[in-house]
C-alpha cells in the first residue's frame, strides 16, 4: 500500500519529504498556490 503526503512548498519542503520518507510515505505532492506558498517547481528542483 502506498502513502502520500502533500505540503505546501516553502524553504523547509526538503527535510519535511525526507521525514515523511523515513516513516514510510512513498510520494509526496506540493500545492500550488499563488502568492501563498514558495513556487512549487523551485522546491523540488532543490
């Protein structure tokens, strides 16, 4: 069975993935946002 996860991008998307990744999350999503959240394509670039 898969689990995902979705978050709002921001500066910190990259530790809270890699968490989720540890406690078994398969994938993860990004909302996105217009002028709420960081741009989507730049987080998961990093």
């Amino acid at each position: 069975m898969d689990f995902g996860i979705g978050i709002a991008a921001s500066s910190d998307a990259r530790e809270l993935v890699t968490s989720a990744c540890g406690l078994g999350f398969t994938h993860a999503g990004f909302c996105d946002t217009q002028m709420i959240a960081a741009d989507r394509v730049d987080v998961m670039g990093a």
